[in-house]
C-alpha cells in the first residue's frame, strides 16, 4: 500500500485460449505489433499524381493482420513480426501463413527459412 513494494514473484504463464480475459490481451498484443511495425516505418507508399503520396500501414482484424510492403523491405519486415512474437512468446502458424507477391516472383529469405 502507498509507498510500499511487494516481494518478488514469477510470472510462469498468460492468459489460456478461451479465458475471458484472453480477447482483449490479445488484442492489446495486436495493437503493440502494429504500432511497433508504424515505428519501423514498415508500410506501403503508393505514389499518386502531381507528388501526392499516400502510406499503407499494416492492418488487423481479429487473428487475421496484413502487411502491405515494397519487396525491397519483406525480409525486414517479416523478421520484425517474427521477432516480436518470439519475444512476447506467441508463435506464427506458418502453414496458414500467405504471401502475396504483384508483379514479381520474389519471396523473401525468412519466408522460405521458416515457412
């Protein structure tokens, strides 16, 4: 109370599938992705005429997040997602995982490592 501390104490686990609490930490947990991904400028600009361009931010709904990149920037941006769910300790099924590459054949080095 007040000014006080408690004693220490571990923190083994989250919040299981299914518990009430479970929707709005999760979405919390999206919330902090994206933000984090605005702040490494991972988006999509699409130049428009007479010098107007608009950016393409990552967007989510649900369990469902898409991620609109140049090529040049793929790698990077997928390590950062893969990073930061490593490091909140949640896991990407990579099997329902897709992508999607307009007018090329590239796919991205992590893809293909961790896919």
């Amino acid at each position: 109370m007040g000014n006080e501390t408690s004693g220490s104490f571990n923190i083994d686990g989250g919040i299981l599938q299914g518990d009430a609490g479970s929707p709005s930490t999760y979405c919390d947990f999206m919330e902090l992705l994206l933000r984090f991904l605005e702040a490494n400028e991972i988006n999509y600009k699409f130049q428009l005429p007479k010098g107007k361009v608009i950016s393409v931010d990552p967007q989510a709904w649900m369990d469902d997040i898409i991620i609109i990149v140049d090529p040049s920037l793929a790698n990077k941006a997928l390590w950062l997602v893969h990073n930061f769910f490593k490091e909140y300790n949640m896991k990407i099924n990579w099997d329902k995982t897709k992508l999607l590459s307009i007018n090329t054949d590239f796919t991205p080095e992590i893809f293909r490592i961790l896919h």
